[in-house]
C-alpha cells in the first residue's frame, strides 16, 4: 500500500490558495449545471413512479374490474332481468331493461371506478414531490438566465 506523505504548507502555498481564481458565470457553467438538474430530475421522477407503483395494485385492479363491468355489464343477464320485470311488472321492455342494466351494472361500475380513482388519486401525491422539485429547479434556470 502506498501512501502519500504532505510537506508543511509554504508561505508560497498559503498566498496561492487565498488567490482562488474568480467563478466564471458562463453559459458553459450554466448548461453543465442545467445537464446536471436534468438528470437529478429523471431520477426523482423514477424513484417515485418506483414508489406510486408498489402499493397502486388493487386500485389499479379495481379500475380494471370497473371498466370491464361498465362496458360488458353481463347483456344477456340483464336482457333476460329486464325482461323479466316487463313481465311481471307490465312495463314497457325498454324501461325495464333500462332499470335492469342501471342498477345491476351502471351503478356499481361507477362504484368501483369511483373507489378505484380516488385510491390511486391518493397514491399518486408521491409523484407531488417531482413536480414540486421541478418547478424549483425551472425557477432557479430563469434566476439563472436573468442574471447573465
């Protein structure tokens, strides 16, 4: 193993590192830290996206079973219950299929769909934090730009 010995600073030394030379303010330096804030973003985002994803299944379940619900809504069943109240009821076939497919599958899909957004509405407030970090990264670039 090697190890690096240092000497006592000089007085050479000492004047040399208070004269440190004056920050440039380039565009260079300017585009290298916007790279760098780029890059530090996409992380974030990724992170949280990593995050919202681990505990969003049974919500996102749960939209999936609602759309699924609402566009199929079991015709044949609800056919046959309409019918079946037109019949007994004496109303009109339309209204009783109407009412059948309603309440046996309108209502509960927007059940399901309503239960499922707002679950992952609130799962979503993680991705709150890239957004805020965004636009604080965004105000410190036009800072940055009004001063050169």
């Amino acid at each position: 193993m090697i190890t690096q010995q240092r000497s006592a600073p000089t007085d050479g030394d000492r004047a040399s590192s208070k004269q440190k030379p004056p920050r440039q303010r380039g565009i260079g330096a300017l585009l290298h830290d916007a790279i760098a804030l780029i890059e530090l973003q996409g992380k974030l985002f990724v992170h949280d996206l990593h995050q919202l994803k681990s505990g969003s299944g049974p919500a996102l379940l749960m939209l999936a079973l609602g759309v699924i619900l609402a566009f199929a809504t079991v015709p044949v069943l609800l056919l046959g219950l309409g019918w079946m109240l037109a019949s007994l009821a004496d109303w009109p076939v339309w209204l009783a299929t109407v009412t059948v497919a309603a309440v046996g599958g309108v209502v509960p899909a927007l059940g399901l769909l309503i239960i499922g957004w707002k679950t992952l509405l609130r799962k979503s407030s993680v991705v709150t934090r890239s957004t805020t970090e965004l636009k604080c990264n965004t105000d410190w670039l036009k800072r940055r730009l009004k001063s050169m």
